[in-house]
C-alpha cells in the first residue's frame, strides 16, 4: 500500500468524488433495480450455477486507504457471484439510510449500519460507503460486510445453498482491532441442547487457528472437577469454518455430552486491569497479556465497546447474550443445559455360539455350565428403532421347574431406540475381553435411511459408528472360519446390484477405544482398501453366511428370481441358480459338520407360484467324509416346496454342527414365517439313501400363531424346545414349545417387524 500520497490531498480528492460518485451511484442504482431479470441474466455468471461468492474486494482483511483508491478497489466494496444475483435480495428503494435489505449489513467495528449507496450489475454486487456525511473517507477503524445466506440468484438458487452467510473484513488504516465475538450457539444458558450439537462461535473476522489450541475449552461443569469433553476422534475437536470467521467445536460423536449437564465453553481473551479496584487487588495493576484467542495480525480478542455487554455489579461480570466476560482474566464463557434423554436399554447379555471356541473348548455348543452360554435376548425391530426383548425370566422358570411360561418376555426398559429405518442385523462373534461380561461386542445393523451399516455397543444399542459407501444397503450376513480368526461381513447393496464384502478383522472389538485412543470410533473404521465388490444379480435383498466354516454365502436377487452362490473364503461369485418368484430371504444348514452345504430360499410369490414357496440348495462334493454321499456330486436347486406355503417373507435355519455325528440333537431345521396368512412352517432337511442320496424339505409341524408373522426361530439356549415369532400384523412376540402343540402365548411390542438373536446368520 502506498502510504506516500499526501493526507490533505486525499480528503480533497476524497471528497469531490465522493459526492460525484454518490450521485451517480444513485442513479445507476435506480436503473439496476428496475432492469428485468432478463437483462441482469445476459452481463456475466453462469445463470445455472449454484450461488457462491468467487471474488470480494477489499480482500478478507486488507489494510486500505480511507477513501478505499488502493489498485483495484475503484473506491467502492466489490462482491462477484458465480450467477447473476436478484436486485430486490440486496437493494430496498425504501430504505433511505443505506438502501441496503436486512440480508445485507454493512456495519462498523461496534456493529453500528453504515450510510452508502448500493449497486447490482448481473451477478456484481457493489457498496460505496463514501459519502457527503463521511467526506468521501472512512474513518481508521474496521469495517464488515455480511451478506446473509437467504439471498437468492436470478434462478432462485440460495447463496452457498441455503447453509451459510458469506461475510468479509477490512480494515482502514493498520489493522489494531482485535477480532470481535459477534454470535454463539448456543447462546447463553440455553436448554435442552442435543448430545451432539456443534458450538460456533461467530467473530467479525478471521481469527488465527494458530491461536485456538490451548485457548478453548469444553467441560461439563455439572461435575467436581469438571469433566473436560472430548472432542470429535479424542482430540481438541476445535476447527474453523468460512475461511476463519467462526470457530467450531464438534463432540466426538461415540461420546457427545452427558445429558441433563451443564456444559461451559471458555476461550481466554486478553486480560484487562480493572483502576477501579483497590490497589491492593491484582485486578488493579496492568496484567500480562498471556495466551488468547488472536486474528491475523495478532490482535487480541477481548471484551468489545459496544452495546452488547452490560456490567453486574453482583458478579463482576459483563454479561450479554453471548456470555459472561471477565476483564480481570480475559475469560469468556458461555454455558447451556443438555436436554435429559430416555436412557437407552442396559443390553442383554447377546452371547453367541461362536464363542465357544475360546472360552470352553471341550465343552459341547449348548452347555449351559463351563461355557456359559446366555442366548437370553431377542432383538426386535420396528419401521424406524431397534430394541431387546429379555426372556431370563422364562429361562429361569423353565431351568427350576421345567415348565415355559412365554408371557413372563419382557421388554427390555427404554427399548425400542431409534436407529434410522433399520434392515438386517448381526452380532459380531468376537468380544471385548475388557468387558464384564466378557462377551459384549460389536452389533452391525443396516440403516436404510442413511444408507450406512451402523456399528452399536451391545451393552446399550449406542452408535459407535457406521460404515459407509454404500448405494442401498439392505442386509447384512456374516461368514467366519472356526475360530472366528477370519470374519467377513456381507452387505447387499440393492440398487448397485452387488455384494460388499468387509474383512472385518481390521476393525478392532475393544469398546473402550483402541489402545492409546481416546474414542472407540477408532476401533470400528474398516480398512476399505480391504473391500471386495462382487456383482450378482438385480435386486439383492437378503445374504446369509455359513457362518462357521468360510465355505460359502448365498444372497437373494428379488428382481430377476433367483440366487448367487459366493466363495466365501476368496470374496468371489460361483454361480447363480433360478428359485421361485421373488425370492426375499434365504439362509444355511449343515450336515456332517459340512460335509453337505444346504440353504433354503423363501419366495415370497409371482406368477409361477402366486402362493410362494421355498427352493432347497444343496452341494455335495466329491471328496468329503460323509459315507452317505461318497462318489456324489451335487450343486443345484433339489427341491421346491409349495404345500403349505403362503407369501413368506423370511426364512430362519438352525445350523447343526455340535456333535453332528452322535445323535443330532439339535435340528436341521428351515423355520418360515407364512407372511401372506396365520402360520408359522417348520420344515426339517430330509437326508435318505447310501448311493443314491435324496435331498428334499419335510414339514415337520405347522403353527397358527397370528396375522401376518414375518419373524420365526428357535432360541439360542434352548434349541429345540423354544420356538419364538414376531406377528407384525398383530404387534405381538410370541413364544411357544418347540415340541409339543400348545398355544402360543404372547406378548405386545408395538410396530415389530423382525426378530434376531445373537444366533441369527
């Protein structure tokens, strides 16, 4: 900046100018406001474009010359848009002071509007603040201009899309102005702020980043100490936002702030002497200036004269409605109060058969000793949250007395929480070993709404994360080899026509965070690199997982009947087999610890099958241990079953593989909801013959057990004598004896759609 040119000069020139240029500006303004929007279109911008500001000058926080002659500036305000902006968002004939609308402030240091005249050529906005009041100059000081986010293009587009203000400083003369705290939010002492609401603090500048590491701090002051509150990753969680103009602290959102707290954000200013104090009070003397928040010049943010701030002679404090400020310290404060929430479920204890494998080797699956096996919680979802339903109650009753009272289910108190629009669900295998219990996890649930698969504590359903980049997400699966060493998870993605395949051994089950983080959202953040895309068929809905064996996995292809069988240890597709009409859900059993792989697929019906009905997969290798099927070889649809059958929309198998060789205690059993009527199917995987194997479905029992059931399996702890349905048509969880036909009993859960258990595939 040349500072050379002669001060008397200037005002001179400043002044003949100024009044020359304020009569034409006038003019000029008059025949801008009246041009149509046709005219403005044809000047400059593209009309289409969103609305952005690409150039300002002066520039964010120039130093200029009181009559605004540096080069460049032709001695007005210049704001240039991407598009041509609409006249009347930013000039109001009516208004003789500035001729400015309310959306846009041109405005002093202390926040006083400013007189000048206003001009609007296509998608040029210009301000010249020089007037026959002024002289044609400025006074040194800094000035601010705001053009709120309502204003509009020619085309009706928002400025910066409807979400922020655009606002730009300068300053006339060296800048010595600290920055000044325009607005916060929250504001002062505000209630019922939500758990994970940004702070923002506005200033009338760009402060310096530089400045905010230790000079802001967030604590719930509703503890002694207070607690200080992380933010987002475990970190400061301060950033800056509109090129340095307002300052955000973001809550970490695996944590966010305690509820009904106080929460108190402070920033250090610089600290003032009070003369007004005696002489023996620190306050008294001139204080060290210290650490505070700054601009770019290094200015130092501090209380500001004008009107906003009032003294309480009881506090010392000034306040206003941003905070308090306290000149002796220089520290700003602001607090709010979190709103109370409904606290989510204490979870169940979700246990998971795969757990075996570690905590009791030599005991069978379903021991209910060494291995303490808990399978004593459904979880249950509605059209928009997920909840648990508690059956300790019936487990207690049925291991005492051997008799199973169903309506002592419970739900679990404050379920359902609200989890988006939620569709398929699995419990993670692992566990966090620093937990007690010890078998807490991870549960993974597709939210439809967000297009995510949320990753939840199961001590409480609270979101730890989600893993994203999917096009429509609809269920997940899981397949893992025996000692859960390997673990992949299955996502169909319906629109993209395609499987997602997430090794899910890069994210770490440690619900505490991993060591040395602060936050447990760094445990769950996949490794995408690690992703395996496979296309399939169109419209695939449900995918299931062998689960134990890292054999295979099959998912569902609504849109063109039929099924793709994947390889579930190389991530790759094998083949796809035709099943019925509109095939909706599908899951696994074994025989001879997989010595036969076979799935059944529920139809929910087309023209072929206007009724439904249920296709049976099963591959038979060459080489296998299995004296039954030496010398076979077997990979297609078996079989498809009709009688029976009424519009299903889920199927459930209970994969046998404890002691499969000694007994078969535990049942090759497909459970199928019959959606379209009253009943629940459960139909057994019929193995006959030595050379000749036949593989077919057998109806086992047929159940009444209401309108419309889309929910059906066999507890995780008792497997072959507990037998439990969600009836969405009536809002009901019912609970039945496996073995003998006695009326279901029931209880109410209000808009249940589906049932899982830690033993869902």
């Amino acid at each position: 900046m040349n500072r050379r040119i002669n001060r008397v000069a200037i005002t001179r020139f400043g002044i003949a100018a100024g009044a020359a240029l304020v009569v034409v500006g006038a003019a000029a303004v008059g025949a801008a406001v009246g041009a149509s929007d046709a005219q403005a279109r044809t000047r400059g911008g593209n009309e289409d474009s969103n609305l952005v500001v690409t150039l300002v000058t002066p520039t964010t926080n120039q130093e200029v010359l009181p009559d605004l002659s540096d080069p460049g500036l032709n001695s007005v305000v210049t704001v240039r848009f991407s598009a041509p902006i609409r006249p009347g968002d930013f000039i109001a004939n009516n208004n003789v002071f500035n001729r400015l609308t309310p959306a846009v402030e041109f405005l002093s240091s202390t926040f006083d509007r400013l007189p000048g005249t206003p001009l609007v050529q296509s998608n040029v906005f210009r301000f010249d603040p020089r007037t026959p009041t002024n002289g044609g100059v400025l006074p040194n000081g800094q000035y601010t201009l705001n053009i709120k986010k309502s204003v509009r293009s020619t085309k009706g587009r928002l400025l910066n899309q409807g979400l922020k203000d655009f606002t730009t400083t300068f300053s006339v003369g060296t800048d010595q102005y600290p920055p000044v705290l325009r607005t916060i939010s929250p504001i002062q002492n505000q209630q019922s702020i939500g758990l994970n609401q940004k702070i923002i603090v506005t200033f009338n500048e760009p402060v310096n980043p530089a400045s905010l590491i230790t000079t802001i701090t967030v604590t719930d002051v509703s503890t002694n100490p207070p607690t200080p509150i992380l933010g987002v990753q475990g970190g400061t969680g301060i950033t800056t936002d509109r090129g340095g103009f307002d300052v955000v602290f973001t809550p970490d959102p695996c944590f966010g702030y305690p509820p009904k707290s106080t929460i108190q954000f402070q920033m250090q200013g610089r600290p003032i002497a009070d003369p007004t104090l005696p002489a023996t009070n620190p306050c008294a003397a001139p204080p060290t200036s210290g650490s505070a928040v700054t601009d770019a010049f290094n200015n130092q943010f501090r209380r500001d004269a004008g009107l906003q701030w009032a003294k309480n002679a009881a506090t010392n404090l000034w306040e206003s409605p941003n905070g308090t400020y306290e000149d002796c310290t220089g520290l700003f404060k602001m607090q709010f109060v979190t709103r109370g929430i409904v606290s989510p479920p204490v979870g169940m204890v979700p246990g998971s058969s795969q757990f075996f494998a570690a905590l009791c080797p030599s005991a069978t699956v379903y021991s209910n000793g060494s291995c303490a096996f808990q399978g004593r919680c459904f979880f249950y979802t509605t059209g928009t949250s997920l909840g648990e339903i508690d059956i300790t109650a019936i487990v207690t009753l049925f291991n005492s007395q051997g008799v199973a009272d169903f309506t002592r289910a419970k739900v679990v108190t404050n379920s359902p929480v609200r989890m988006g629009r939620p569709g398929g669900m699995m419990v993670d295998p692992r566990w966090d070993a620093n937990t007690t219990p010890r078998n807490h996890t991870f549960i993974y649930m597709v939210d439809q709404r967000s297009a995510t698969v949320q990753i939840l504590d199961s001590r409480n359903l609270k979101v730890l994360g989600r893993l994203a980049g999917f096009s429509n997400p609809r269920d997940i699966g899981m397949s893992s080899d025996f000692g859960a060493n390997r673990l992949t998870l299955w996502v169909s993605d319906f629109a993209a026509k395609q499987v997602v395949a997430i090794d899910l051994t890069s994210i770490a089950v440690n619900l505490g965070g991993q060591p040395g983080s602060k936050s447990p959202c760094d445990a769950i953040k996949d490794n995408t690199k690690s992703r395996v895309t496979i296309a399939v068929g169109s419209g695939p809905s449900d995918i299931a997982g062998d689960s134990y064996l890292l054999n295979r996995a099959l998912v569902v292809n609504s849109l063109d009947n039929s099924v793709t069988l994947l390889d579930a240890a190389r991530n790759k597709k094998l083949k796809d087999y035709a099943v019925g009409g509109n095939p909706v859900s599908c899951d696994w059993t074994f025989y001879g610890f997989g010595s036969i792989d076979a799935a059944a697929v529920a139809n929910q019906g087309g023209l072929s099958d206007p009724s439904g009905s249920v296709s049976l997969y099963a591959r038979v290798p060459v080489l296998q241990n299995l004296l039954q099927a030496q010398g076979q070889t077997r990979d297609d649809i078996e079989a498809t079953l009709t009688d029976g059958i009424k519009n299903p929309t889920f199927l459930w198998a209970n994969q046998e593989w404890a002691n499969p060789m000694t007994g078969n205690s535990i049942p090759q059993a497909y459970l199928v909801p019959n959606t379209g009527g009253k009943t629940i199917v459960d139909l057994r995987l019929s193995i006959t013959g030595v050379f000749g194997l036949l593989i077919d479905l057998q109806a086992n029992q047929t159940r009444e057990v209401g309108f419309n059931p889309t929910g059906i399996m066999f507890d995780a702890y008792y497997p072959n004598q507990m037998l439990f349905a969600c009836v969405a048509g009536e809002g009901q969880f019912s609970g039945m004896d496996a073995v003998r036909t006695i009326a279901p009993q029931s209880i109410t859960v209000p808009g249940i759609r589906r049932i899982f258990t830690c033993y869902s595939h």
